[in-house]
C-alpha cells in the first residue's frame, strides 16, 4: 500500500484535471509540479525497498 502523502498528491492532480471548475479553499502552487515532486521520491524508495 503506497503511503498517504503519495495518494494525496496523485488525487489532487487527477481532480484539477477531471473537474477544473470545482471551488477550492486551497489553490496548490506551481500545479503540476508540486505534487509530481511529493510522488516521485516516495514512488522511488518504494520501488527500490528490497
């Protein structure tokens, strides 16, 4: 099971991107990127555990 940091960053991109015009209370910086940085170091030291 991937850690809750990683699926956090994952849905947030796949709502901006499936309902734009959803309201928010929170806008995330730098969209795409920020939370393609929050996936990618976690996704890494899961993949290479073993």
């Amino acid at each position: 099971m991937p850690p809750a940091f990683v699926v956090v960053c994952t849905a947030v991109t796949v709502l901006r991107h499936r309902r734009p015009g959803l309201p928010c209370a929170f806008r995330t910086p730098r969209m795409p990127v920020v939370p393609a940085g929050g996936v990618a170091p976690p996704a890494r030291l899961i993949t290479f555990l073993r």
